[in-house]
C-alpha cells in the first residue's frame, strides 16, 4: 500500500468512526453550548501532562470516567498509571485530532519504552527488561459531560506497529 492510499485509507476508517460515534452521542441542544470546549490546546495540555508522566491529566476526566482498558472511575485510572509509571515511559504523538462540545476524536501514535526491569506480567502481558520498546498506532474517542470532563475513552484495539523489542535510544 502506497502512503497516499494509506492515507487515504486511514482518513475512511477515521470518518467512519467518526459518524458511527457521532450516531450514539444525543444531541444535547441548548445544554450543548454550556459545556467547557475540550479543544485542541486542551488536548495537547492533556497530552503533555501524559508524556511527562504527570498524573494530574487525571484532572481532565470525569470522576466517574470509564476508560478503554476496562478502568472505572479516576482513581482506578491514576492507580493503573501509577503502577505501570515506574517501569515505562510513554509518548504519544497526535496525528489527527478533531472535537466540538460533546465529543473529540485522535488518531495517534504511542511508544512504550521500558526504562526498568519489570518482572509483573500482569502490568504488560509479559515480563519485560529495561531497553525494550514497543510502538502502536490507535484511535481514540472521547465523550465529554456537562462540564466537559472526559466521561468515556473508547476505541477499537490498537493496531502494533512494533512488538516489544531491545532497541537502544
């Protein structure tokens, strides 16, 4: 596959979970326009405070917040994170984001680098050792509250661009 037609690919897939996501969202009317705006300058002070490790992108989500592994409520997701922090670091890059007030939608890329030896196969699926990397691409769909907190992160499972793997920086 060419990149264009990669491209272009990708912009379907996007749309189409775009307007199917769209389709379960209610149309909130006047309620609508009274919620904050999660914006793309939202986004990307969310998305720092997550490549810096800093637990307080926490602060964006609804108390109540059900997140795409299965975590339930804000303190279960700070507890995930606070668990997997010692053993890897994350990066994501954001390659397309769109949002209005019910809603926003990303396209990213994600790198996992473990930077300690991990031997709890229950965080990652496997033990890992420090120097190994792994990278993904995914899609991510947020549905905001009245406040515009995020309320819901769904999305389809990641597509591995690179298994774990050794890899020096």
């Amino acid at each position: 596959m060419t990149q264009a037609e990669f491209g272009h690919h990708r912009r379907q897939v996007l749309m189409a979970s775009l307007a199917g996501a769209a389709a379960l969202v209610p149309l909130g009317g006047a309620a609508a326009a009274s919620r904050a705006r999660f914006d793309r300058a939202a986004y990307d002070r969310y998305i720092g405070l997550m490549n810096a490790g800093d637990l307080r992108f926490i602060d964006c989500y609804a108390p109540d917040v059900t997140f795409v592994m299965n975590l339930h409520g804000r303190a279960a997701v700070a507890a995930f994170y606070a668990r997997q922090r010692p053993y890897v670091k994350e990066r994501l890059d954001v390659l397309f984001f769109c949002s209005d007030t019910t809603g926003a939608a990303a396209e990213v890329h994600s790198e996992l680098r473990c930077i300690k030896d991990c031997d709890d196969s229950a965080i990652f699926g496997r033990p890992l050792k420090a120097g190994e990397v792994q990278r993904i691409h995914g899609y991510l769909f947020y549905v905001l509250n009245e406040q515009g907190l995020i309320a819901d992160i769904k999305g389809p499972p990641p597509i591995v661009l690179q298994p774990w793997r050794l890899e020096t920086e």
